[in-house]
C-alpha cells in the first residue's frame, strides 16, 4: 500500500486553448503530432463545422466534418457468430522437448525457440457486448507464427464437443442463441430451444453435462485448459503419421466460480474475465500454460472404447498421458483491440507441414466453414495481410487484386506455369505441406453416420462419477436452474429420460429440484459402459492449494491501523497473492494519517471479486458499514462462497454479529494471520451444504 494520489493538475501542463464554442481543447505545438484527414491535410479545428454564419445551416463542402462522419459510420464489421466476445493477448511458445520422432514441424521439434503468438479466449453464445460469466463454452484459440506458417489450435476449454458432424452446427448454434421471435435470452442456455435440441440429440450429452459444471464458470481465462478437441496427425520424416490430441494446462491450476459468485460478477463487472487478463498481463504477472501432447497409433486407437474421431469423446489422461513438451506465455496486451482481437481470423486448416488433420467429421467441416465466414466479416480475401493475421515467415503466391489489396506485385506474372520472371516463388517438394498419404478404404458414398459413434452415454456418465460430490452437487444443481427456466413440460422430461442413462441418482436430484416425476429412461442406441473415472476431469477436486495469481481484498476505513493493513498485504504478496484496498470511499486517512487511494470503493467492488477478505475497520466506520447493505452483503457472499474471512474487533461487533456468518475455521480473527493465508489458498466447501440447499 502506498500514498498514490497525485495531486498535481495535469492540465496544467498542457497547450490549452478555448475554442469558438467555448470548450477547452489542446491545440498541436511544433514539437506534438498534429492532426490530419486521411489525405494528410493538417485540420485547424477539429471542434466546429463548416457553417455559413455561426448560426447558419453547414456547409457541404466542409471535407473535414464529412471524412469523420463518415469513416465513423462504417467502423463496425458484423461480429463473429459464434465466440463474439474475447478477449486477447501476445506471447510466446517454446519447446521443451522435441517430438522429431513423431513430426517434421519445426515448431514441435527445435526446442529452446520463442516463437510469437495470439490467443483468443471467448465466450461462445453471446454477443460481443455481452457479460463475460455467463454459463457457457470458452474458446481457446491459439495463432503460432511459425517459421513454417501460421498454425492455428482452434480449441475450447472443454475437451469435448456437443456434436460428432458439422451438418448439425447451424441447428445447435440457433437453438442457443437467443429465440429468433423475441430476440432474448442473450449469452444463456437457459431456455426452451437449447433444451429442445440437446434433448432430441443424444450425442450433445456429454457436452452438456461438461456445461452444466464448474467448467463452465472459470475463475479466471488464466485458470483455463484448452483442448485442440479433434484428433489431428503428427507425420515424421518417414511419412509415418501418428494420432495426437492438444492440450494446454494453466499453470495457475484450473479453477471455477460457484454459480451465484459468476452471476453476481456479471452484475457488478460484465468485463470481469477481461479486465482480469489485462490487468494481470499489464503488471507483469504473465499467465503461463503448459503444452501437451497425447499421441498414441491407430492400432491403440483401435481399442479405445469410443471412436476417437468422434469429438464428443475425450481420451481419458488415465489411457493416454498427457506428456507436456512446451510452453506458451502471454506477456503483452494488445496495443489496439479492434485491429488486433476483433480482426484476428483463426482457421484449424492452418497448420504448418508435418501437423496433418484426422478424419473426424466435425473437424473437416470446420476447414471449410472459418475460411468462408472470415470472407464476411472482414470483407475480402486479403484479410490475411492484416498485420494481425500475417504470418511472419516469407509468404508469396500470386494471388491478386481483390478487395483492399495493400500488396503492389511488381511483375507481368501472377501466374504459373510460367517462364518469364525467374523471381517469381515456385512450389518446393522439399518444403511443401504434404498430406499423409492415408489408405482409404473403398466405402459406399451416402449420409451415414459411423455405428462407433453410437454410445453417447458412457463418457458423461464417467465424467459425473469421476467428480467429487460437491461438484456433483454443482451439476446437479445446474440442470435443475436450467431446467426450471424451460417452460416446455416434455422437454424437461425427455432431458430427464437422458439423465436416467448418465446416473440414477443424477436424474433423481434433478427431478426433485424440479418436482418432476421420473419418466421412462430413453433407449440408448448402444450399451452403457462402465468406464473407469478420471480425476483429471475435476475441476474443485483439483484446484491447487495456492494464493499464485489469485486476489484479496482489505478493506480499510479511517483511522484503519496501517501497519496491520500492511502486515496483511504483505503476506499476501509473499504467497504470491495480489491484494486490492477497498474503502467506503476513494480515499481514506489511516491512523498515522497517511491518505492512502483505494483500488476500489466497497460499493463497487463486492467480495465475488476476491478469492478471500480482510476487514481492518475501527468502531465508527463498522457501525456506519453495518446499516449499509453492500457492506454486509460483502461480508455475507464472501462466507456463502466457502472463503476465508479475517475479522478485527470492529467488524466482529457490529457486522458479523448481525449475520448468518458462523465463526467456523475459515473465519477467523487478525491476529490469526497465518491460519488466513493458509485458508485463503482454498475454499470451505463443507461449509457450502449449511448456506445453499443443493438439489
Ligand atoms: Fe468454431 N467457429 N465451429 N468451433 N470456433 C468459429 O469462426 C464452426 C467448433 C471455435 O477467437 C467461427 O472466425 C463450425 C469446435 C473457437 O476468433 C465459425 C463448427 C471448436 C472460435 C465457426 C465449429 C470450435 C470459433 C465464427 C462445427 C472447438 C473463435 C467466427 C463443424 C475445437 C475463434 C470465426 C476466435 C469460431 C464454425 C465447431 C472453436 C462460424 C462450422 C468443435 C475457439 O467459422
């Protein structure tokens, strides 16, 4: 905590002026930059328009209003269909271990390499304004710009998808989006047509069941896996080609928000995920994940027992390890958002030689559909020269013309075969992507859909048995919240008729929550294994025990003791925590009669925020807090939420003794410093039955 208020008027400093309408604006000195129209003409009043008379109409001829009309008119492009809102950041990958036995990609084989790259998280169903906590899918989307070629991992934080073909895409994404009559509800799954469509389309379950957890509500982008989902090839120099899956695992460890916590977040900071991200990117603390490959051959494929072409299938860590052989870093925000995380165009059909795709019908759709959809929201073919989206290895081809071309080809031939320019690029055998030569099988052409995609049951019934009972609490609670917003009656009862075939006890929650009776369980189309559980699908059971990158708040008031405040910062900061003051108002005088800034105001800033709090507050301000309800309902959330509270006397007298908030081992007084920080690293789950009646 320091004294960070800056008192001196910045506009002191500058070249003010007033203009003919009376503001007050800085005009260009010979040693600022001055402005100008596009055409690089200098603008002398860039406050008033051309007009005949102060009071007289204006003026057509007045180019300068007319430019800046005009180019503002047109500064929005449609925003993505899906994954319209994200967030993004520069880094770097780095090998660790080569994988030359396994492909020619220099960038999976030359270790020790910092290669630059952008990733772009979003959310999926919502628009690009809306909250960033909503229950939904994040994407993961991550740009290599690799001396070979741009390679694109265009993945999700879920390893699984809710379809096996890209003929039903448009059908999933109308259904959960917002109903076309009535235009709501935005960034939700919440409502009659999701429900109708994943109901009539087993395969989407194990997706949906992923959705209904804690996975669904991150903590933070910085606490996310991601997954390249399909199976792709790696091909060495053999031509051999080897199956692999992506995976990225945060450092941070992967953590989730309770459900109450992300729709309060969403109230108070629709930017929560975003800011996050920045803030953290921009004081230096770079979120970190690791890169990992699962590899295994087609004969191993073979005896898996789901079709690993089939992305609604996860390979369980347990059957095939993850082995981790690089790294990515995001170290440097975006200089400008529009030009950089809204123009980047991502495409899993760019990969560079030596990464090869699988034949999983969901992702051969994809190759054709990002390319197709880049061409309408940003408008031509030449989208690729965005700086954003160039690669920084050489590229030439001859291509030409085209829509905001920014390339001058200076030669007759654009064209090959040809003999007349010898500078003009070649194909190369030696350098050229390759596909792996496969040896297909003579198949029958027709709509069919493979019979080893049948069992759509025995993954989301692994994936809810491999959770620790509060997480399955979580889910179940999720359905029913779901499922009590879906006015249909037989659509929640054919939801409940799949539920039967995930588990028993799953379903009867469910219908409880709901005051539903059970129906029949619906006919699987293939028998319900029993597979074993993964404990690397957890998300609570396994949240790491740690302050890294995590936040706390203390909350401070007049004549707070300072150096209490600060022996709580600093043990804070020493386990690796970020800390924020919060006062009731913007500054506050400590006791030794320093004026400290506060980060935020407490009515601005509630305890969903913080992964654990701290009150260091005297008598007069504890009993102003306690009559103010954003107070209490600090105090109130922060103990619902299972997190760690420490309490001066204060804040025990007048606010805690006013609430439901039990001193339990998480509670505890200032001078159990250690005991706070021990406990702020994790949260007291058990303490979620006595606040929260789950179904
Ligand atoms: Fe996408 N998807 N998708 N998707 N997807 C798009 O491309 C599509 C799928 C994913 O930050 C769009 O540039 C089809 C799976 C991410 O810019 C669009 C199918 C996975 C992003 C599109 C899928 C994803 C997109 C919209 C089924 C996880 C955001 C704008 C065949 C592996 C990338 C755009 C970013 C974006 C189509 C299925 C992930 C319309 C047709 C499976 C992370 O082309």
């Amino acid at each position: 905590m320091k004294d960070n208020i800056d008192h001196k008027d910045p506009a002191k400093n500058m070249n003010m002026t007033t203009g003919s309408g009376g503001e007050t604006h800085q005009r260009a000195g010979d040693d600022t930059a001055t402005l100008t129209t596009q055409q690089g003409v200098a603008i002398s009043d860039n406050q008033n328009s051309l007009k005949a008379g102060p009071r007289g109409p204006s003026l057509l001829e007045d180019f300068v209003l007319r430019e800046k009309i005009n180019h503002f008119d047109h500064e929005r492009i449609p925003e993505r269909i899906v994954h319209a809102r994200g967030s993004a950041a520069h880094g770097y990958f780095e090998l660790t271990e080569s994988l030359e036995e396994y492909t020619t990609a220099k960038i999976l084989t030359e270790t020790g390499k910092q290669t630059p790259l952008f990733t772009r998280f979003s959310t999926v169903a919502g628009n690009k304004g809306s909250k960033d906590t909503p229950r939904d899918v994040r994407g993961f989307a991550v740009k290599i710009y690799t001396d070979e070629g741009n390679w694109d991992i265009v993945g999700n934080n879920m390893p699984i998808f809710f379809i096996q073909d890209a003929m039903k895409f448009p059908d999933l994404v109308h259904a959960v989006k917002p109903e076309p009559d009535r235009g709501f509800p935005q960034a939700a799954s919440a409502h009659d047509t999701f429900w109708d469509f994943v109901s009539l389309s087993p395969e989407t379950m194990h997706n949906v069941i992923w959705l209904m957890s804690d996975r669904a509500l991150p903590r933070s982008l910085r606490m996310m896996e991601g997954f390249g989902i399909h199976s792709y090839r790696l091909v060495n120099k053999e031509g051999k080609s080897t199956f692999v899956r992506f995976h990225w695992k945060p450092v941070l460890g992967v953590q989730g928000t309770t459900w109450d916590e992300a729709v309060k977040i969403s109230g108070a900071d629709p930017d929560y995920h975003r800011r996050d991200l920045y803030e953290n990117i921009d004081m230096g603390s770079f979120p970190e994940w690791e890169f990992g490959v699962q590899l295994f051959t087609e004969e191993e494929a073979e005896k898996f027992p789901f079709d690993h072409l089939d992305a609604t299938k996860l390979i369980p860590e347990e059957l095939v390890p993850v082995k981790i052989v690089g790294k990515m870093v995001l170290n440097r925000n975006p200089d400008n958002f529009f030009a950089e995380t809204e123009q980047v165009a991502f495409c899993p059909s760019h990969l560079p030689p030596g990464i090869d795709f699988s034949n999983d019908p969901l992702l051969q759709g994809r190759l054709f559909s990002y390319l197709d959809t880049q061409l309408s929201r940003l408008g031509s073919p030449n989208f690729a020269q965005i700086p954003i989206n160039a690669p920084k290895c050489p590229f030439a081809n001859n291509q030409q013309d085209g829509h905001m071309q920014m390339q001058v080809p200076k030669t007759r031939v654009l064209y090959e075969p040809q003999s007349l320019d010898p500078t003009r690029p070649r194909e190369s055998i030696k350098r050229g992507f390759e596909s792996f030569h496969e040896q297909l099988d003579d198949g029958v052409k027709g709509r069919v859909r493979a019979e080893s995609f049948a069992d759509h049951y025995s993954q989301p019934r692994m994936f809810y048995l491999s959770q620790t009972d509060i997480e399955k609490a979580h889910i179940a609670n999720a359905y029913t919240f779901e499922l009590g917003k879906v006015d249909t009656a037989h659509v929640r009862t054919r939801t409940l008729s799949h539920l039967r075939n995930i588990d028993e006890d799953l379903a009867k929650r469910v219908a409880d929550g709901l005051g539903m009776e059970l129906p029949e369980a619906a006919t699987p189309q293939a028998p319900v294994q029993d597979l074993d559980t993964s404990k690397a699908i957890q998300t609570i059971g396994i949240s790491p025990k740690t302050l890294k990158g995590r936040l706390i708040g203390i909350l401070v008031g007049k004549d707070s003791s300072r150096s209490e405040v600060e022996k709580f910062e600093q043990a804070a900061k020493d386990a690796g925590a970020m800390v924020k003051i919060i006062a009731p108002g913007k500054e506050a005088i400590l006791d030794d009669g320093t004026r400290v800034q506060a980060d935020e105001r407490l009515a601005g800033a509630p305890s969903v925020f913080f992964d654990a709090v701290v009150s260091i507050i005297m008598p007069p301000v504890a009993k102003k807090l306690a009559n103010d309800s954003s107070a209490l309902d600090w105090f109130n959330d922060a103990f619902n939420h299972c997190k760690a509270i420490a309490y001066c006397p204060a804040t025990d007298e007048h606010i805690l003794s006013k609430l439901p908030v039990k001193k339990d081992e998480f509670v505890t007084p200032l001078s159990e410093l250690d005991t706070f920080i021990e406990n702020a690293k994790t949260r007291l789950w058990t303490r979620e039955p006595e606040v929260r009646d789950l179904p």
